[in-house]
C-alpha cells in the first residue's frame, strides 16, 4: 500500500487551486467536457492531483462519451478507494485516492471488458506524467 498523506484543511488550501480544493477536497465535480484529459491520447500516467500517487495508466483509459477521463481499472487496486454516495439524490459509488483521500470522481457498472467497470475521473483531481519515449 502506498503512503499515506495527512494535511490540515489550511494546508490543503494553501497547496491546491481553488477548483481542485473544490473537487478534491470537497467532492466537487467539475462541468463534462471542460477538464483538460477528458480527451487526452498521449500514454503516461495519471497521479494524484494532491499527492502524485500513480493511480491510472493511458492504456486503460477509454473514451466513454460522459465528458470525463473515464479507465476501466486503476494501476493498482489498493490506491484507490470506494465509498457509497447517495448525494445529489443519486447511488453512487464515489472513487477517492487512498494515499490522501482526495475525492476524483464515481466508478459505474458500464465500462468495457475486462473490468465491465468505467471510473469517470474529474481532470482537475489528475496529472498527468508523459511517457518517456
């Protein structure tokens, strides 16, 4: 398991954007279609906005048409994490970085094989490493 970050609220203020607290620290979401990798072809890997945690690779991102960086399965089961969300009126499954908790977004029971899985990842919780050619 990886590292585990803890850090006050003013720490985490101070350190991210204003839309990233929101999202990560607040379990915002950013508008479909806007996040700067919801169609992003490069190969690399996307860390943790918050703490650079590797938590999806390029080859198992997918475009799922929602407006979101959408993976059929994380690089590692154990850094990421899953809670039920009932907000907004909804059933969710919300998807959190186990490293420092920062929200990222849902997980859906409608992605691609193998995984039948589709975690839709809001980019601002995201960054993204280029692979080194």
């Amino acid at each position: 398991m990886s590292r585990k970050v803890d850090k006050s609220d003013a720490e985490w203020r101070a350190e991210l954007t204003p839309e990233q607290y929101h999202v990560c620290r607040e379990k915002g979401t950013e508008p479909a279609f806007t996040g700067q990798y919801y169609d992003l072809k490069a190969s690399g890997i996307y860390r943790c906005s918050c703490c650079g945690e590797s938590l999806f690779g390029s080859e198992e991102k997918f475009d799922s048409g929602s407006g979101w960086p959408s993976f059929w399965q994380p690089t590692d089961p154990a850094v990421v994490g899953t809670e039920e969300d009932r907000s907004h009126g909804m059933q969710r499954v919300e998807v959190h970085c186990n490293s420092c908790g920062a929200h990222l977004g849902h997980v859906f029971p409608d992605g691609p094989r193998p995984t039948g899985l589709r975690y839709c990842i809001n980019s601002v919780s995201l960054e993204f490493e280029p692979k080194d050619h």
